[in-house]
C-alpha cells in the first residue's frame, strides 16, 4: 500500500528502516534532534518551502481539507471568549473541526521562520 500511494515512512529507527529498504518502501531517516532540524531536513529531501497555505491546508484529525467559513456560521461551536479575540475560522470538511489561529500561532510562525532560516544558510 505504501509504495502504491507513492508515500514515504519517516522514521528515527533505523532498525526499521532496514526492514523497509529490504521491502522497497522509500524511507527517510529522520536525523534532527529537534523539531527545526528536522523541518529542515524534510524540506531539503522533499523540497518544500515553509509557507502556510491555509486554502490546502487539512484537518489534523481526519485529513480532510479545510475551509474558511464565518465567524456566525460557528459561534455555537467555540468558545466564547475565542469568538472575542478571534474573526477567521476554518472548518474542516469531513470531521467539523473548527480551527483559528489562536495562541499557538505565534510559535507555529517562530518555529517556521527559524528552520527558513536555516534552511537558506545551509
């Protein structure tokens, strides 16, 4: 199934990716010792950038794509001091999750400028 999907197991044992190789599944041995040079690896083997494209983004949970929506169309479903600070709202389109770029977001954009970064002077 791995190969048929063209997809790729990510691994840090190396154990297993003996085991995979020997099958013929594409592996990636994950070296980084944090989540930066991990990024980093993984950008430089696949070859992409670090820019958030919300329009393709998926649902952490299920996969699905999401999508924007209106603020009214999920008051019911958020808290309400999110509704406060908050105006832009995704949900996803197969399990209803709804995401904003909420506290974390800040250290989702930190994380990402600092493996951009050592990505550029490697």
């Amino acid at each position: 199934m791995v190969n048929s999907e063209s997809r790729v197991l990510l691994t840090r044992d190396q154990e297993l990716v003996h085991q995979a190789l020997k099958k013929g599944v594409k592996t990636f041995f994950v070296k980084g010792i944090d989540n930066i040079e991990t990024l980093v690896d993984l950008a430089n083997w696949f070859g992409f950038n670090f820019e958030i494209e919300l329009s393709i983004s998926r649902c952490p949970k299920c996969n699905m794509l999401i999508r924007l929506v209106t603020k009214e169309s999920v008051l019911l479903e958020i808290p309400e001091l999110t509704a406060l600070h908050y105006e832009e709202f995704w949900k996803c389109n197969g399990c209803g999750q709804v995401y904003w770029q909420g506290a974390h977001w800040k250290m989702i954009i930190k994380t990402l400028k600092e493996a951009k970064r050592l990505l550029n002077n490697k």
